[in-house]
C-alpha cells in the first residue's frame, strides 16, 4: 500500500470561485495540477453558515450541498493546495491520509 491523501471540498451548487460556478472552477483547479482521483457528490440535504439546504419537494431547492473529494499521493494534494489555496477561501476543506491500494492510477 501507498501513503496518499484525501482532500474534501464542501460547497453548495450557488457557490462561485473567479465568477465560475464553484464546482467547475475546483475541477479546472483539480485538473491543471494533476490530480486524477476526483469525484463530485451532490447531497439530498445538508446545514451549514447559510441555513439548511434541503432537496425536499416543499423546498425546491436549487442550493443542494456538493462535496468534491480528491484521493492522490500526499505530495500531489500537498502541491494542488497550494494552487489551489487562494481560490478556496469561502469553501471549507478537509483533508486527512489515507492508504491507497490502487497504485497504477498514481504513476
């Protein structure tokens, strides 16, 4: 097994970076710093600053939360962060390490 990371992005489908909807604009970010394991999950429900945005029929919500998840070697996360730190400011990020079992997709 190999040390990797896991980079954890939370935001809401509103969200912009640059004038770009957040979650476009994280996988450019994601993208020009070469990282390859990314996924982009829409919530049914979720709380956060701004109230609860909620996917139920009453609420019609169009503010649904997204969490975009990034798995690569601790060094690849480390360096996208850094590119990626000054256009992240209104998004929270998590981040902890993982083991990585498929290695053939991080050579």
């Amino acid at each position: 097994m190999v040390e990797g990371s896991c980079l954890r992005i939370y935001l809401t489908e509103s969200s912009r970076i640059d004038g770009v909807p957040a979650m476009e604009a994280i996988l450019t970010l994601c993208r020009k710093a070469g990282l390859t394991g990314v996924s982009v999950v829409r919530g049914i429900e979720g709380m956060g600053g701004s109230g609860v945005h909620s996917s139920s029929f009453l609420a019609l919500s169009s503010d649904l939360p997204l969490l975009v998840e990034v798995i690569d070697t601790r060094a690849r996360i480390e360096q996208a962060m850094e590119a990626m730190r000054p256009h992240l400011a209104h998004c929270l990020v998590a981040s902890w390490p993982v083991s990585l079992m498929r290695t053939e997709y991080l050579l």
